[in-house]
C-alpha cells in the first residue's frame, strides 16, 4: 500500500498504513504528558487497543483507557468519562475508535472543567462562546472506522439521555491538534460496521453537495468524496484486506466532514431522532432513508444530480444515481425500510416533531414541514 501523505487541511493529518506507531510521538508533539485514550466497550478487547496502550506506556505516557461508550453516547457515558479523566490527572484525551468514541472523547475534553452545561453549548448561534476555551484539553484522534468523520470535525453528537433527543455540540477547539489515519486499523471492521460506516461517509458528501447554501470548495470535496465512496466502499466490504481501498475509505470519511460545512438534511435530520429513540446505526439509518430522501428532493436537486451522476461516469442522471444508490445498498445488506429495523408507525408523531427540531433540517433543499416530514417517514417505512 503506496498511499502515504501528511496534511493540515482542516488540521494535521497522518495518513498511511502503519502510522499508528506514531501515536506517543505526536502525544508528545503537543504537550501531552498523562493522556486518557477513550474508545468503546468492543474495542477495548481488541490487539490494536492494547497495542497502542503498550505504545503509550512504553513511552512513559501511562496506559489510561476510558471504554464505558455507548453506541449512542449520552451525558451520562460523558460524566463517568470526565470522572476518570479528573481522578487520573490527565492533560488531554486520545479519541481511539469509531464515531461514538470520537464523538465522546471530544465532549470529555471539552467538559472536564467547564461550570455551564454541556447543553449550553449546543450548535446554535454563538452559543459555543459560553465555554472556556482555555480550560479545553489537547484531542488526538484516531479512527478505526470509515464513516463519521468526526477526527476532522469541531462538533461533536451527544444524546440527552432523558428526551432521547440528539444534540450537536460544537466548539472550534475540538478540531484535534493532531489526527492519525491508519487504514490497518479499520481492516478487522465486522462487515455490516464497514457497510453502515460506508454509508454514512456517502450521506455526508450526497447530503453537503445537495445543500443550497454556498460553498464552493466544500461542493468540490462533496463530489469527489462520493466518487471514492462509490469505487472502493464494494471493495473494502468484498475483501476486508484491501488496504488501497480502506485508505480511499478513510479519506472519503474525512471528506464528507469537512463538506457537511455547507449543511446536512433530511437524511440526517431522520436519522439522528430514529437512532436516539431506537438506538440503530447512524449509518445505517442513513442508507436506510436515503434514496427516499432523494425522491422527496428530486424536486429542488434533479439537475444537480443529474450533473453529479454524469462526474461518476453513471448514466441515466437522476433515475440512474437514484438506481446505484439502491444497488449499493442492496450489495451491503443494508436494511430496505425503517420497519426492517424496528421503527413503529404509532410513532411518527413523535419522530416527526424531533426531526423538525434538529438542525440538519435547516440545510434540506425543499422546505421540511410537518406534514411532508411526516409523509416522508411514512414513506421510509
């Protein structure tokens, strides 16, 4: 595997097989001393865990590690984080995992020492000026996925575990100082975590190349995002090892990221409320909803997919990307309705008033309302 790169858009990125051995050098490249690696339950138990623990340790970094994550990480999941971060002594945190991990490693660091509520900083106006930036600790972070993100993001989803109800909490500062990307790491993936991961990566780029706000670079990465997504995600699920095509993954997931700051939509503004009430996939929820997504669209983005499609060397514009997409899911044994994965019609009502509430809906191309979001979902199932 011959890809190999070092980046600083939007911050350093150490890209290439292998290059989790430079975990404790860059710990040490930013001042960190005593740091907390926070991952989740499953992949505590792993080598690659222990390995970057022994890493550390051997270093004279300690081997602290934080693993109560839940896939749908709430505030309860944080206070027990900050909990162990405080009596450890620690001076930042390694986000060591998939998006729950990252996600929450983020809001230990934020929150470890701050007096407002971690409610108080959700991504709404200035509010993120409420927190002391000086008081937030040093991020690393490490996928081992192909799918959020979140290692080259400034937000961060935590669930409220008393509404159910998913918050994005944002602060420039949880962009980490220092990110590592070692396609190896995500090779052990089960099959459906690199189908539903994939496929979050795809919602990312579809959804911020759909949006109608400009931004112009953001629309670029958008489309070119999507494009690795579509050659290489078939390849990462067929045959696990293929490293060239978990690295294309990789940089697909960071991709989707840094576009979705032109905006999301109803694919996530679905999503976020169904996994909070039901605990799914985030990803999968994505693939789940999405070309019902597009057809509720179609009207306000035809043509731009019809321009997307003919970039992706797929004919037929419109119907044609519509067609892949439904292809794709079908060879990643993705769920084909919301049904299919739990979700109960006697709850629309519910659904439908916590999708309008989230802010991904702001960024949909056609206008969200009750009534079509709720025919939206009715549609999904």
């Amino acid at each position: 595997m011959t890809l190999r790169a070092n980046w600083s858009y939007p911050t350093a990125v150490k890209f290439g097989a292998g290059r989790i051995a430079e975990l404790a050098e860059q710990c040490k490249a930013v001042g960190l001393k005593k740091p907390l690696l926070v991952t989740d339950k499953a992949l505590a138990a792993l080598p690659i865990t222990a390995s970057a623990l022994d890493q550390l340790e051997a270093a004279g970094l300690g081997r602290a590690c934080f693993s109560e994550v839940d896939p749908n990480p709430n505030e309860k999941n944080m206070e027990a984080g900050i909990a162990v971060y405080r009596a450890g002594g620690h001076d930042g945190v390694i986000c060591f995992g998939g998006g729950s991990a990252l996600d929450l490693g983020k809001m230990i660091a934020l929150m470890h020492d701050q007096t407002v509520s971690v409610w108080d900083l959700e991504d709404i106006g200035d509010w993120w000026t409420r927190a002391d930036a000086a008081k937030i600790a040093p991020i690393l972070a490490v996928p081992t996925t192909a799918g959020t993100g979140s290692e080259v993001g400034r937000a961060g989803v935590l669930t409220n575990s008393e509404t159910h109800k998913k918050k994005i909490i944002f602060h420039p500062k949880l962009l980490p100082a220092v990110t590592i990307c070692d396609p190896e790491l995500t090779v052990g993936m089960p099959k459906f975590i690199t189908a539903g991961t994939g496929m979050d990566a795809l919602a990312h780029c579809l959804e911020a190349y759909c949006s109608p706000f400009y931004h112009p670079m953001s629309q670029g990465i958008a489309l070119e995002g999507m494009r690795l997504v579509f050659e290489n995600l078939p390849k990462g699920y067929a045959t696990p090892g293929d490293l060239e095509a978990r690295a294309h993954m990789m940089s697909a997931a960071a991709m989707g990221a840094v576009a979705f700051q032109k905006g999301l939509g109803a694919i996530h503004s679905l999503s976020h409320p169904v996994g909070a009430v039901y605990n799914t996939h985030h990803g999968t929820t994505n693939a789940v909803v999405m070309p019902m997504v597009l057809d509720f669209n179609r009207p306000a983005i035809e043509e731009k997919i019809a321009r997307a499609a003919a970039y992706l060397g797929i004919e037929g514009g419109f119907d044609g990307f519509r067609a892949k997409i439904m292809a794709l899911r079908a060879e990643l044994a993705i769920p084909e309705t919301l049904s299919a994965m739990g979700v109960e019609a006697s709850r629309l009502d519910e659904l439908t008033g916590m999708a309008l509430e989230d802010p991904s809906c702001g960024g949909n191309p056609v206008e969200m309302t009750r009534e079509n979001t709720r025919a939206l979902f009715e549609a999904c199932l």
